[in-house]
C-alpha cells in the first residue's frame, strides 16, 4: 500500500470520528440544524474514501485516478462540512460558498470514480 492510500486511510478515520461527534452535537444540542448534513457528509464519505482505496488496491480502477477521487472526496466534505459547523458555532462561514463549492467538488468527484472505472488498467 503506498503512502496516499494510507494517508486517505487515516483522514477518512478522522472524517468517521468528527462525523459521529457532529452527528452527537446535533442530537443534543438546541438549534443545531447545520450539525446533521454536515455530520452525514463527513461519514457517507469517509466511507467512500476507503471503499475508493480498496478499489485501488484491488486494481479495479485506475490508481492515480481514483486516489484524485478519493482525496476530492476528504477535501470537499471538509469544505462542505466545516462551513456548516464554523456556521453553527461561529455565525459565519468558511468563505463565501464555501458548502456549494464542497457539494460540486463531491459530485466532480464521484464522476472521477467512475473515470476511474471506465478507464483502462495499465500494467
């Protein structure tokens, strides 16, 4: 296993734990509507990103394709996510557009995947 599949690995980790603290803050605290979207994006996704890496792993899709699909993955959910929480505790976002600029880069990047998969296999 190479170093930016293992490095996904861990982030994706991290992604599962913040999304479950998220998905707690939003059960529990009042007003806290922001905290579930950005609590599901952080888990549907870090479980993406270590299916993409076993699919690399596997061979079954293109390598540096689908690790570009995997890291858009980490860096687009913590856009998306991130500006919800900053939202939720700080009254403002990360920048301007910030969650639909996340949202367009997970869809760019499940379009990635399946380049990935379309794409022939070198080797």
């Amino acid at each position: 296993m190479n170093r930016a599949a293992r490095s996904l690995i861990v982030l994706a980790g991290i992604m599962g734990a913040d999304g479950v603290i998220l998905a707690a803050a939003s059960a529990h605290l009042s007003d806290a509507s922001r905290l579930a979207p950005a609590s599901s994006m952080l888990l549907f996704h870090a479980c993406a990103v270590l299916a993409t890496v076993a699919l690399v792993e596997r061979a079954l899709v293109h390598a540096r394709i689908g690790l570009a699909a995997a890291a858009g993955f980490v860096i687009a959910a913590g856009l998306f996510a991130g500006d919800l929480t900053l939202r939720q505790y700080a009254g403002h976002g990360l920048f301007p557009f910030a969650a639909p600029t996340g949202g367009t880069l997970l869809i760019a990047s499940w379009l990635t995947l399946a380049i990935a998969a379309a794409w022939p296999r070198r080797g």
